[in-house]
C-alpha cells in the first residue's frame, strides 16, 4: 500500500496513529487488508501536504471527495504572504551582496564606508532603532549619516565631518 501511494510505511501507520486513516481489517493470516478507499485517502491526505496543509489541517477537512474550496483559499491567501516576505527578503539579500554591509542593518542603510567607521556600540543603537522607528523616520537618519554634519553648532559635539553617532569615548580619544 505504502509503494503504491508514493508515500512510507511509517507514514501510513502515522496516519493510522492519529486518525487520518481507518485501520483496515485483518485477513486471517494477520496482515492489514487495504481497499481503493484507503488507498485513495492516503493519496488524498499526500496531495493535500504537498499543497501545503498540514496534517492537523487535513484531519479538519471532511472527506467528502470535494475540494475544500475554503481552505484551499486560506492556503492562497498564506502561501501569496509567504511569497511576498521571500520576495522582500530575496531582494534585501541582494541590496547586502550588492553594498556590503552587516547583515543586521537595513539594507543601503549607509555605505559601507560609513559603517565602517561606526562603533560597535552605534551599530547596536542602528539595530534597535529598527525596530522602534518608522521607515522615513530610518530613511532620514540614514540620509543624515551619509551628509557631513554643517551646522556649527555640532562642533561642540566632535567637531563638522565626525558624524552624530560619535560616542563621548571617542570625541575624548580624539
């Protein structure tokens, strides 16, 4: 039964495990008797896992030989996000490989010039500004790492040209 539904032996008794499948009776000599609706069960449920269900999923689903036209559409809906957060991800990998930068930075955050010459400690401060900004809010800051600072008054704070990020250490260092 296992070769002919393309699946294993453990598989089938899985399945007999947790309900998806009725055990079938015995013959005399002990071994199971599979039928055409086991068969075509087992090959139901394998169809179904390689379109993306789950088990737990399938065992909601009635086996009434119709298409679960719901759940097929949920699983559109969750395979389409899916989809489009690999795209987006795809796509930041590219932008890193591209313009080198640590990897848990946003991508064309700054050059990688710029954060080369960012402390360990601004990286960190970058990292978890990520998360608490907004995308124009990280669009300005980066925008802002990438232009020398003019304003005069920013000397007292390391001098023109030596970034905003600048920890008091290094001003003193310098």
């Amino acid at each position: 039964m296992d070769q002919l539904a393309g699946t294993t032996l453990r598989a089938v008794r899985h399945y007999h495990d947790i309900g998806l499948v009725a055990e079938p009776e015995r013959r005399a000599n002990g071994y199971k008797q599979y039928g055409v609706a086991h068969l075509v069960r087992i090959l139901r449920i394998k169809r179904l896992t390689n379109l993306g269900f789950s088990l737990s999923q399938i065992a909601t689903m009635e086996d009434t030989g119709d298409p679960p036209v719901e759940a097929l559409r949920a699983l559109d809906t969750e395979l389409a996000a899916t989809i489009e957060r690999l795209q987006r991800a795809r796509a930041e990998l590219h932008v890193i490989l591209r313009q080198p930068t640590p990897a848990e930075l946003p991508p064309g955050f700054a050059a990688p010039d710029v954060v080369a010459r960012m402390s360990h400690a601004d990286r960190s401060l970058i990292v978890v500004l990520t998360r608490v900004l907004g995308a124009g809010t990280m669009r300005a800051w980066a925008d802002m790492l990438r232009e020398p600072v003019t304003d005069p008054v920013a000397g007292r704070f390391g001098g023109p040209g030596h970034g905003p990020l600048r920890t008091h250490a290094e001003r003193e260092a310098s």
